[in-house]
C-alpha cells in the first residue's frame, strides 16, 4: 500500500478500541504512513502521566500529525478527509454527505460510546451488574444502532456492496465498527443482511483487513 502521509504522523491506539480502528481504517484508505504507539487500556496505560498530559481524557485514540495534536475519532476522519482528501470519504454532495455523515454517527455517537471499557467498567464495578446483565446492555446497544442502520440501508437507492456509491465512506468505517463489537459479544446479526452485506464486502479489502483488531501487534 502506498503511503502518503507527513513524517511524524503517529498514532497512539489500542488494538481492541473500535475508535483507534476506525481511524486505522481511514488512514489505510489514504495511504498515510504512520507510527504506532501502543496503549493497553484494560491495564491502564491510559492513565499514566505523560499520556494524560497528551490526551486528558485519557482515551485513545490519539494522532499526531506533524505540530497538530487530534482528539476523538470523528474529528481525526474529518481532519485526515480534508487535509489528505484523496480518496475521499465524504460524496461530494451536501446531502449525501449529510447522509454517511448520519449514518456513521449512529456507530461513532449513539452505539460506541454506551460500550467502551470506562462504562463496561462502571457498570460492573460501581452498578454491581453480573456479567451476564453487561452483555445484554451491550447487546441491547448494539442491536438499536444495527436495526437504524439496516433500516436506512434498505431505504437508501445508492446502497449497494458499500453503504454509499461505489466506495469507501465513513459510513462503511461506522458499519464496520459496529458490527465488529457485535460479533465479539455475539449479537444476534440475523436480522441485518443489508448491513452485513456491507460488512463482508469491506472486510475483503486490504484497507480494512490490515486495521482490524485481530491483526494488530498489540493484539493478544
């Protein structure tokens, strides 16, 4: 794969965070060169000092992009789509653009924030659910974005092998982060053959392949 991007692009990811893959995905696509830096987040490595200092959230993922310093996955897809706009990952057109825009923020807003490991943890630790009762929180999430999504891909005329058109869009980047988390946690998918159309289809291509969790480094 070519690679495109400014010395010094860096990375700082976790291989099981669907917004850290999200972002691999979209550097993948653009052919942007870039080093990684590996946090684990269920042992804390988030927390230390000098990545507080970096990212106060504590989260990943982080990108550093020559003297820029970028925050939170959304944000980092629109900065990598208009500094490095080729190829795109917004249509050309307002309304489409609209369109993949919503479509991916059922994953990126609603779905993916109720699952990260800060609220898995709460939710066991300070709620005191059972195991069992997280999983079915995650489910029940999981499901509510799966079934819009399927619902609006069955109603969108430009929906075919991808979400949108002909090619890659950040609406392929929310379908893919979420149905990955779905399989892990083994979601019912049955019901949502337009969305795993998508899904199988975009896991045949190298940009999405080389960014999945499993074949990261850091992966155990």
């Amino acid at each position: 794969m070519s690679k495109q991007g400014e010395d010094g692009m860096k990375l700082y990811t976790y291989y099981r965070s669907q917004a850290s893959f999200r972002v691999r995905i979209a550097l993948n696509l653009k052919g942007l060169a870039h080093d990684d830096t590996y946090l684990h987040l269920e042992k804390g490595d988030q927390f230390a000092a000098e990545y507080r200092a970096l990212n106060p959230q504590m989260v990943v993922p982080t990108l550093i992009d020559g003297d820029a310093k970028l925050f939170q996955s959304l944000a980092i897809l629109e900065y990598l789509d208009e500094k490095y706009p080729h190829p795109p990952l917004l249509p050309a057109d307002p309304e489409s653009r609209a369109w993949v825009r919503g479509l991916a923020l059922i994953n990126i807003a609603d779905s993916h924030p109720l699952l990260v490991p800060r609220i898995r943890h709460y939710l066991l630790e300070q709620l005191g659910l059972s195991q069992a009762q997280m999983v079915g929180w995650i489910q029940h999430w999981l499901g509510a974005g799966l079934a819009a999504m399927e619902a609006l891909l069955a109603e969108h005329r430009e929906s075919g092998r991808f979400a949108h058109g002909d090619a890659p869009t950040l609406a392929d980047i929310g379908i893919i982060t979420q149905v990955t988390p779905a399989r892990t946690f083994n979601t019912d998918l049955s019901a949502y053959a337009r969305v795993m159309r998508v899904y199988e289809h975009c896991m045949t291509l190298p940009a999405f392949v080389e960014a999945a969790p499993a074949n990261q480094p850091d992966s155990e």
